[in-house]
C-alpha cells in the first residue's frame, strides 16, 4: 500500500510539472481528474524550482552582462520555463474581460485562439513591468545567489493562489474547458499547498538564514500581498466571467508574480 500511494504522489508531481513547465519528465502520466487534483499541491514545488532557476540564472549573468540585456535574457528564461502557458492565459484573459462585451461572449472571445489588441497591449505592458523590475534588481547590486531562495518562494506563491482559487471560487465553465479537469479541487488540496509552500520557506530559513526572509516579517509581507491581489484579482474576474477559468489561471500567476516581483525589490 506505501508503495502505491508513494508511486501516485511521485505521479502527481510529475503532473504537476509536465502540465505547468517544460521541463522533460520522461513518464506517461493520465491527466485524469483526480490525478490533476492531487497534483495541485505540488503547484508551489513547480513555482520554486522555476523561481530557483530563474534566480541561478541571474546570478550567472550579473556582474558579466549589462543589467538591461541581462533583464531580457531573464525574462526570456523564465517564458521558456513555462512555455508561455501563464502568458496566454493572461493575453486569452484580457482579450475577454476588456472587450467589455456580455458575459457570454467574453466566455466565448477567451476560447479564440487568436490574439486580439488587448491581449497583446496586456502582455506588453506586464513584459515591460517585468522587465523594469528585474533590471532594478541588476542595477541595485542585489545579490542573486543570495536572495534565490525568497525569489523561489515568491514564484511558489503565486501558483499557490491558483490552488487557492480552484478550490474556493467556482468555474466559469464547469464542464468543458481546461478548468473543468480541475473540478475535484477542494479546500483540502489548498491546505495541503500552502503546506507544502510553509514547509519549503521553514526548510530555505533554516538552509539560507542570510536571506532576507531569514526574518519572518520580511517574508510575511510578500505573503500578505499574494493574499490580497489574488483575492482582488479572482473577485473582479468572478463578478466579470461568474467564474474562473484555466485562462484567468494562468492570468493570476502572471499578475502575482509580477506584483511580488515589484514587492521584493522595493522590499530588499
């Protein structure tokens, strides 16, 4: 029995990086729906190692590459991760809820795959923001093998918000759609990410005291903020869609990630 229910968690989290990374996992996996919604709480491993490899990215370029090339280069690392997947939501998302059309029809632009204007103008200025903030972070002399640890956990709490919003905001499309594989999510897969997410940032506390969050108070404001966006953010997109959907999801990690980007800089 330990064997079978060890080999399904190592299934969910081979799930959870084959449908949010790029990264090779070399196994058939049945993207079924309980598998998927086991995966979830491994969706803060996925944001920590994506963040861990962005950061040891940065680190290899600073001090070696202008902050400004460096900035892009990073960016670039960090799309290929994920292989645009959060970007298209975001684009898909903004096309939708800021044509300001019926409900129905913004359900129904979201399912385009073509790209319109908004979606292009969101993805531009939220690349520029980023690229901005990361550039910052080049030009202030911030020590990137030393902050890579909170850098990680900031991208784990982002896809922890994701988690979040599965289990306790309802779908837009219950029954079809890429967030209608997710209709098992409960409560209980959130609890057991942010668990999964709190015993990542204890290990990384104990491991990197020099880091920043060696403070738990520096690394409680990230928190909040995660909290509180995510919270905003899946409001204003349930009054606008009735719901969510695997667009906003991925629109979700892209403005979280952005805003605590922007908190661990002006932070650090």
């Amino acid at each position: 029995m330990a064997m079978v229910d060890l080999k399904r968690e190592l299934q969910a989290i081979g799930t959870a990086f084959q449908l949010l990374t790029r990264i090779p996992i070399p196994a058939a996996i049945p993207f079924t729906p309980e598998m998927l919604a086991r995966s979830v709480a491994y969706y803060p491993v996925v944001g920590a190692v994506i963040g861990g490899i962005v950061a040891a990215a940065g680190a290899c370029m600073d001090g070696s590459v202008p902050a400004m090339p460096a900035a892009v280069l990073l960016m670039a690392v960090w799309l290929l991760l994920s292989g645009g997947l959060h970007m298209d939501g975001l684009m898909d998302t903004a096309d939708g809820i800021l044509s300001h059309r019926s409900r129905e029809r913004m359900l129904e632009i979201m399912k385009d795959s073509r790209v319109g204007a908004m979606g292009v103008i969101a993805a531009v200025v939220l690349l520029l923001f980023k690229f901005a903030v990361l550039g910052t972070w080049f030009d202030e002399g911030q020590d990137w093998l030393a902050e890579a640890p909170i850098f990680a956990m900031a991208c784990g709490l982002s896809r922890l918000w994701v988690v979040a919003a599965m289990a306790f905001w309802p779908f837009a499309r219950p029954d079809e759609g890429m967030a209608s594989m997710f209709k098992l999510v409960r409560p209980k897969h959130a609890v057991a990410a942010a668990l999964a997410q709190a015993l990542m940032t204890a290990v990384c506390i104990w491991v990197f005291p020099a880091a920043s969050f060696g403070a738990l108070a520096s690394y409680a404001l990230p928190a909040g903020i995660a909290i509180g966006a995510g919270s905003v953010l899946a409001a204003w997109m349930c009054r606008k869609l009735g719901g969510l959907t695997g667009d906003t999801y991925g629109a979700l990690t892209e403005m979280i990630e952005a805003v605590l980007l922007f908190t661990l800089v002006v932070q650090l």
